[in-house]
C-alpha cells in the first residue's frame, strides 16, 4: 500500500512545468509587440459580405500604441490604444473605461462564416504579425442579427364538432 502511494506521488515530479493555454472563447489571442489582442473574431453575414472586427486590444505600456489593423483584401485601419488600457475593436467602451477604438470594419470578408482568414496586425515597434482569424455568423452573441422563429396559431375549432 505504502509502495502505491509513493509511486502516485511520483506523478507530481514527472508532470510537465508549463500548463498548456487554450482560448476559451470563439476568437483566438496572439501578441503584437507588447500589445495583447484577445477573443478577436469578425463577425459577417456571408463570404464577400461586410464584416466587423471584435475583441480586444491591451496595451500595458506607458505609451500609447499606433495598431494597424489589415484584413486580407481590405483596406488598413490604424487605432490608437491608449497607454495602460484596453480597447475594445468594435468600437464600444472597455469595462469601466471610457476609452473606445474602432470600429474596425471589413469590406469585404474574405472567407465564410465557419472558416479562418488572415488579418496582419502592426505597430511601429513590432513589424507585422499575420493572425489567422475565425469568422463567425452575424447572430447572437456577436453581431446584430436576430433568430426569428414562426409563430404559432392555434387551430380554430368548426361549428358543429
């Protein structure tokens, strides 16, 4: 019994040092310099449809950070975020701040809800780091759209039954 124990007890030492992180959200996180992009995911309709950029970027510096935001096949976006804040790319205030950025829009997404598609994001200190981003359906919980469901109607009974 003594031996069992001391040998499950061996499981601490032999297990790894590092615990493996995993976004536990529909968007990915990735780092641009010091700047910490988190949950970022565009949400459209369709393939070719306009898009919106979502999640949030973190600056934990003294300075404010230039991020260039380029979809493959759009057009770049530059937004400012201020030192020691977050700002969320879809436009909105961040929690208790009153810090906005954004909204970061896409002509034309370049992939299907369901699949990935590439969005470099830069400052002047890091270069350019390309991100694979997942794109979602334009419904709840992200974007505007709304699930609308047929009403029902009870039948009405004849006369005479």
């Amino acid at each position: 019994m003594t031996g069992a124990a001391l040998t499950l007890s061996g499981c601490f030492y032999l297990s790894p040092d590092e615990v493996t992180s995993y976004n536990a959200s529909d968007g990915i996180a990735a780092n641009v310099g010091k700047v910490q992009l988190s949950n970022i995911l565009i949400v459209t309709s369709a393939k070719g449809a306009e898009g919106s950029l979502y999640g949030t970027a973190t600056n934990p510096t003294q300075e404010p950070v230039q991020l260039t935001v380029t979809p493959t096949g759009g057009s770049a976006t530059t937004v400012t975020v201020p030192a020691a804040t977050a700002v969320r790319l879809d436009g909105q205030a961040s929690g208790n701040s009153t810090a906005t950025a954004g909204p970061v829009k896409i002509a034309a997404v370049g992939a299907e809800p369901g699949a990935s598609t590439q969005v470099t994001f830069a400052t002047d200190s890091a270069g350019s780091v390309p991100v694979s981003v997942p794109v979602v359906l334009d419904s709840a919980p992200y974007g505007s759209a709304s699930v609308s469901h047929a009403t029902y109607e009870a039948p009405t009974s004849s006369a005479g039954e």
